[in-house]
C-alpha cells in the first residue's frame, strides 16, 4: 500500500512537469509567432 501511494505521487509530479514544459513550450511559440506578425505588420 505504501509503495502504490509512492508511486501515485511521483506519477502525480511527472504529470505536473509534463504540463509545465507543454506550457511554456506554448507561451515560447506564441511570442515567436506574435514577433513574426508585428514584424510583417510593420
């Protein structure tokens, strides 16, 4: 029982890495992509 909620938790984490990396890989391409369009717009 100790180890299953063990590794709930270390799930738990990973996931919560995981969206953390997809979200600022996110925010990278917006402000990537809002540059290029501020620079046609210009």
């Amino acid at each position: 029982m100790q180890m299953q909620g063990i590794g709930t938790e270390l799930y738990g984490r990973s996931l919560n890495a995981f969206q953390l990396k997809i979200t600022s890989l996110y925010d990278q391409n917006v402000l990537i992509i809002y540059m290029i369009f501020f620079q046609c717009s210009l």
